[in-house]
C-alpha cells in the first residue's frame, strides 16, 4: 500500500511535468501559427 503511494507520486510529479512541457509546445506553436498571419494581415 505505502509502495503504491509512493509510485503514484511519481507518476503525478512525472505528468505534471510532461503535462507543463505540453502546454509550452502548444503556446509555441500556437504564437508562430499566428505570427505569419498578423505579419500580412498588417
């Protein structure tokens, strides 16, 4: 049981850091999809 525990901490920890890698790949690729867009709409 405490084994269990203890692994599912690891395996959160582990997720919110893909989780937050994830999201600064989104944000990236989100601003250069849009960056050429506003550069010829002005």
């Amino acid at each position: 049981m405490e084994t269990q525990a203890v692994l599912q901490e690891r395996n959160d920890s582990h997720d919110g850091v893909e989780y937050n890698h994830g999201l600064f790949l989104a944000q990236g690729i989100y601003f250069f999809s849009l960056y050429p867009q506003q550069q010829t709409l002005n």
